[in-house]
C-alpha cells in the first residue's frame, strides 16, 4: 500500500525510473493464454481488464504530457 502511495504523490520522481522503452508486459502475458484457452472466461476477463488498464494508463499519460507542454 505504502509503495502504491508513494507512486500516487510522487510520480515526476517515480516516472524518473521507469525507462522509456518498457513495453506493456501485462499485455504480451494474457495474449498468448488467452489463445490457448479460448474458451476460459478468465482468460478473457483478465485480457480484457489488463487492455482497460493499459489504456487508461495511456490516457493518463497522454493527459499529464500535454497539460506539462502548454
């Protein structure tokens, strides 16, 4: 929790560390299984999520990059 606290308060000095070319990993986790068990709802559902969050997170991102150029 306390990890999750210090990235929400401090995210210019968090996002310092995080290079630039790390891809989203969730992603290339759950494509792969969801394609061997196609018919497992929780394959589905965690492919589903980890897209949602990964684009949110772009969005946030996207958000923070304009509002820090104007």
């Amino acid at each position: 929790m306390s990890f999750a606290l210090e990235q929400l308060f401090f995210l210019k000095a968090t996002a310092f560390f995080v290079p630039v070319w790390i891809p989203p990993n969730p992603m290339f986790v759950w494509i792969p299984h969801l394609f061997g068990t196609q018919t497992s709802s929780f394959a589905w559902s965690e492919t589903i999520e980890t897209f949602a969050i990964a684009a949110s997170a772009w969005i946030v991102a996207a958000r923070i990059r304009d509002k820090e150029a104007s």
